[in-house]
C-alpha cells in the first residue's frame, strides 16, 4: 500500500511564484463572489434534527464538481442572502480551480438545532433514529449528492482543529460518496488533546471553555457566549492569586440568580464542559467514549486520508500523530499518509511567506508550498482524478525542524530508526551509559512554580512558548538540567520520545514536565526578524519537544493512585513525535522539573481525590527527587 518515494516538491517551486500569488490574492478580494453562487438550506437528519447548510456552487454550470465539505462547531457565517465568504476551500488554488463547497455548523452549534456535546461520543449500533457525529456527516453527504446540481458524485472532507475533528470522524462508516477525507490538527481524544494533557488539566485555555460550554436554546447567527474577563496582563499572577481551582468557578456561572453568596452558590456551575471537567477529573466512560482513535478500525479502504500535523502545534499534536497511526494500524489496504510540518495551529492554512513559530524561523513560503503542491494534488487527486493510490505523494511528508529540510519516507516513523536510551547523569550530564545511581533533589515551592513562558502577558490559548527559548528555565533550582558535550556528528530524531524516570517525593503527589532541548552554539548566527529584543540566537535553547504527566496516573489513567512518600517510583511519560536533527556544534538537554505555571494548573502535592475541589491548605510545597538511573528513550534515525 506504500506510495513511491518522490523528488522533494518544494524545490519545484520558485519563491518569486510564492509572492507573485501573495499580491494577486490581497487585490483579488472578490473571486468568490465573481464565480460563486450561494445557498443556505437545513438538511433533515435521520432524527428530524436541521443542520443548517451554506452551499458555494461554481457559477459555470457546463461541467460536474466534486464536494469539498467542512463541518463546523465555529459557524459558517456570513449568513444571509448576498453575504459570501471572502475565501472558501482548503487553500486558494481549489477555490480558483472551482469546486463545490460546503460548510455546516454542526448539531446544537449556531444556526443548526439541538444539543451540542463536545466531541459527542459515536454510536457504533445505532438503532433507525439514533445520530451521532457520524450519522449527521453521512445524512448530509447523502443529501448533498442526491440534491446540489452538478456534483460529480465524489465529496472530500478538510477541517483544522475541531473541524479537522469531524473531518476524522465522516471517514468511520463513511458514506460510499466520500472518497478523500483531510483531518488535520484533529481532536483525537479530550484527556490529551487542548485542555487535558496526561491528566493534567491545561489551565492556560481557561478562557476557552466557555466558547464550547454554553447552551443555545435556538438556532441563533450572533454569539451567545461571552469569555471571562481577567482583568490583568499578567496571567502567571493572575492564576496565582486565584489559587485553587474551584476558584475558578465564578467565571462560568452565567445566570444572574438573586440568593445569599453561600458557599454553595460561590461553586455553582453553569457551564456544561467546565462541569463535564470539574466532575470527571480521572479518565472515566466519559472521556473514553469521546475519544475517536478507539474507533478508527471502521474506515474502509474506500476512503484516502491525508491527516496533517504541526511539530509545534500546542493545541493538537497527540490527535493528528494518533489518527495516522490508528488508521495505519487497522487499514492495511487503505491510502492513508501524513504531512507533519513545521507549523503551530493551522498554520499551514495561511498565506504568509515568512514561516516562524514564535522566536523561531523555518523558512519561506513552507505553507505556500504545501498548500500547492501537497493539499491540491490530493483532493484532485481522489476527487478529480484516478483515485487510486499511485497519488504521486509519499506516505510520510515530513520535516526536519534541525535541519530545516523536507524529506519523505514510505512510513513513519522511517523503518531504519532505532530505539536508544541516554541516562540522566550527575553533574547535569546526559549520558549514553549508566553511570551510577545517586539521588538529586530539588525543591517544588507551591507559591513560586516554574514558568512556561518568560513572556509578561495574557494569551486566548497559547503557542508561542513551543519553540520558546528556556534558558531562563533552565537557570532556576527547581528545573534539573542535563546535557551531552557539544555533539561532533548529526544526531537526529525521528519518532516518539519516552522519558523514563526514577522519582520519589516528600509528598503522596506531584506532575512530572520533561522537555527536550537544542542547545545552539555560541556562534549561531541571527537570521530572523521576529527574534525578541532580549534574546540572542547566541546559545539558544530551542525546546524541540515537551511534555507533562500528572503522576497520579503514572500506572492508570482511569485509576489514579497517590505516591508513598520518599519511595523510589517509575514514572513513563510519552513525548509525542518529532523529526529534528540536533546539528554537530549543538548540544542535546533535557529539563526536568515539576511545575509549568500557568500552562498547566498547580498539582498540590498532596493526594487528594479531585484536584477540581482541592482547598487551598490542600497545597504543599515539597521536595522531588529525580534518581540517575533515570533515561530517556530517543527513536533515533540511523
């Protein structure tokens, strides 16, 4: 089923041709008005349910269209007779080439009715009038077929993000029309994509709740919803004068209800996904029929899939790099690649040439390229074209974040990777030999964790701190720091990370961060202009990948367990992918350490049952241990 290995296509196309369309694009505002037509209507689902529907038909009616459809939870304004989209599809090249295009909100969501539930959890018998995600993608497909004048039978389906989410879920008992689907940053599973991470709960996408929480009673084309106000620009003292998380619980309740200020109404709660969150702190039913991955097993080889990544995407990373792996794992005979580029959130979807992740710069016109040469020729591809798999694209696309180059490979992770552990020695070294086993302790201060970011500022969600230089973390007592000599050869990474460490605690409980660090020479030279003021490129500690496990659930996710204080215990933690060369004359550094204010919330480090209740005398500060038989295990490309 593995594609060919093509000639890298990037270095096909001119950076002039890149911004000679930038400026065509900014003065051409109004091609989807000059070539479209568009149409609003309700489909019916199978349980009388309207799912409101904008329909982009390409006004040349002399030859047949396939489909590109988007289901949306984020509206597919504007609304109204006359009111058009400035750009419809994936990326301008098949808005240009004309297609049909679709995008519906999605059930309980602006002008559709009923209920909506975040990441609604799939029915996999349902009976004549049950509905799901599933079923609602399959009725509309159904009817859009049956009734949008000419389509050629064939429909493909894109989204990013909670798009991208339902863009993975049209492909499980997938309608016969839909022949490409291209989930990209999507959703896999809510307890470790956005707002959990390994239980953690990531506190810096407060303000987001209440967009997806609050219930609509009628379809509505305004937003009904509002975001709390903190008041401050400085969240890591904001969050910190809060304290505990119940705290929080003012800023979701939304009715203004004329009693005493009890105890009881302080944590009243109206909003449905911060109730959902507070409620279900371990990962129970709930969360696990929420998840999609589980359920990959059910698309059918009819269906070509190219799921896309970030390597510095914050929201969702584990969902893209889980659906490609799920699908590759179950579908055998199914066409089902990657593209995994240096990008934060749907970055690739946009029309800059300068492609940076906050301070970082990858190089120009990456998303450009991609979006021509990649994003295009896919859904022409299946959707226009043969269909078959000699598609002309590799199965895996991915980029070289050390090295700033694309490579493709017929699987991923590539087949010459091997598996080797590098031991967290004693006098901060990272070492590929155990050397000893001695104990370094560190003290975990409740009231002055460690910061994600050095940044003064209040973010919606954040991103920039992916690529963040951490040298300011790395100077604090309570971040371990551990690096190889500067490296004499290439050494580069392609796969999954594990972190396997020996810990004890003063505590019954504490969350673990590990983050994984390239450490630039003295001498590398400033080549972008986005680099902050302050910062030299000189020495930069560029955090190639990071990641946090709540150790409650070092052994189960669903069953959380406190740990024995000052026992010896192994804690896994799984990083997700990457593909980044650490260049001769760097050095590779790993940071340990127990708090990543505010990005996630404050573990207590005291054992209690839900740390959504904890009380603020629940809150200790205490001293960690890291042993030096700990290692991470790296996926190393030979």
């Amino acid at each position: 089923m593995k594609k060919l290995l093509l000639l890298t296509f990037f270095s096909l196309f001119l950076l002039s041709s890149c911004n000679s369309t930038i400026e065509k694009e900014q003065k051409k505002d109004t091609f989807v008005a000059d070539n479209y037509t568009k149409k609003e209507v309700d489909i019916v689902m199978r349980d009388g349910t309207k799912l409101h529907t904008t329909i982009y038909s390409p006004k040349d009616t002399s030859k047949e269209y396939p489909i590109l459809m988007q289901r949306t939870p984020y509206s597919s304004a504007p609304y109204g007779e006359g009111k058009m989209k400035a750009k419809i599809s994936p990326n301008v090249h098949l808005m240009k080439e004309l297609n049909i295009v679709v995008y519906q909100d999605v059930r309980g969501r602006w002008m559709s009715e009923g209920v909506y539930d975040n990441m609604r959890a799939y029915i996999p018998n349902k009976t004549a009038k049950q509905s799901d995600e599933v079923s609602d993608t399959y009725d509309t497909i159904d009817w859009l077929v049956k009734n949008v004048e000419n389509n050629n039978g064939n429909v493909g389906t894109w989204g990013i993000s909670y798009p991208g989410h339902y863009a993975t879920v049209s492909t499980i008992d997938a309608h016969p029309a839909l022949k490409a689907a291209s989930p990209q940053a999507s959703i896999g599973d809510f307890f470790f994509d956005d707002f959990h991470h390994n239980g953690a709960f990531l506190l810096s996408y407060f303000r987001a709740i209440s967009l997806f929480g609050t219930y609509k009673d009628a379809p509505t084309d305004s937003a009904w919803y509002s975001f709390p106000k903190m008041n401050s620009q400085d969240q890591y003292q904001f969050f910190l004068d809060k304290g505990p998380l119940k705290n929080l619980n003012e800023y979701f309740q939304y009715d203004k209800l004329d009693v005493a200020n009890t105890e009881k109404d302080k944590n009243r709660i109206d909003d449905f996904f911060w109730k959902e969150i507070v409620e279900h702190p371990n990962y129970d039913s709930i969360w696990q029929s929420k998840g999609i991955i589980q359920h990959l097993d059910k698309v059918p080889s009819t269906v070509a899939t190219m799921v896309v990544a970030g390597e510095f995407d914050a929201e969702d990373l584990y969902g893209p790099l889980e659906t490609y792996k799920s699908i590759e794992k179950h579908g055998k005979d199914n066409y089902n690649t990657l593209v995994f580029g240096p990008w934060d959130h749907g970055k690739w979807a946009r029309n800059t040439v300068e492609n940076y992740v906050g301070n970082y710069y990858f190089g120009d016109s990456i998303s450009l390229k991609y979006q021509s040469h990649v994003e295009t020729k896919f859904f022409n591809h299946f959707l226009k074209g043969k269909g078959d798999k000699n598609s002309g694209l590799p199965e895996a696309y991915v980029f070289d974040t050390g090295k700033k180059e694309w490579k493709s490979y017929d699987a991923w992770p590539p087949k010459n990777v091997v598996k080797e552990d590098w031991f967290l020695s004693e006098d901060q070294e990272l070492s590929s030999e155990k050397k000893s086993t001695e104990k370094i302790n560190f003290i975990s201060d409740i009231k002055r964790p460690v910061p994600y970011s050095e940044d003064i500022k209040t973010v919606f969600t954040p991103r920039k701190y992916m690529t963040d230089d951490q040298r300011f973390a790395a100077r604090r007592p309570d971040v371990l720091v551990f690096e190889t000599d500067i490296l004499t050869d290439d050494f580069t990474l392609a796969g999954d990370i594990l972190a396997k460490l020996k810990v004890a605690t003063t505590g019954s409980a504490a969350d673990w961060i590990v983050k994984v660090i390239d450490v630039h020479p003295a001498d590398a030279e400033e080549d972008n202009k986005k680099l902050q003021n302050h910062l030299k490129m000189s020495n930069y500690h560029l955090m190639v990948r990071s990641e946090v496990l709540r150790g409650r659930f070092r052994n189960s996710f669903e069953h959380p367990e406190p740990f024995i204080p000052n026992k010896k215990t192994d804690v896994n933690i799984k990083l997700q992918d990457v593909f980044h060369t650490f260049k001769k004359g760097h050095k590779v550094q790993i940071q340990v350490q127990s708090t990543w204010f505010p990005l996630i919330d404050l573990n207590p480090q005291t054992y209690v049952d839900n740390i959504y209740k904890a009380n603020e005398k629940d809150f200790k500060t205490q001293t960690h241990t890291i042993f030096t038989d700990s290692s991470i295990e790296f996926s190393v490309l030979k």
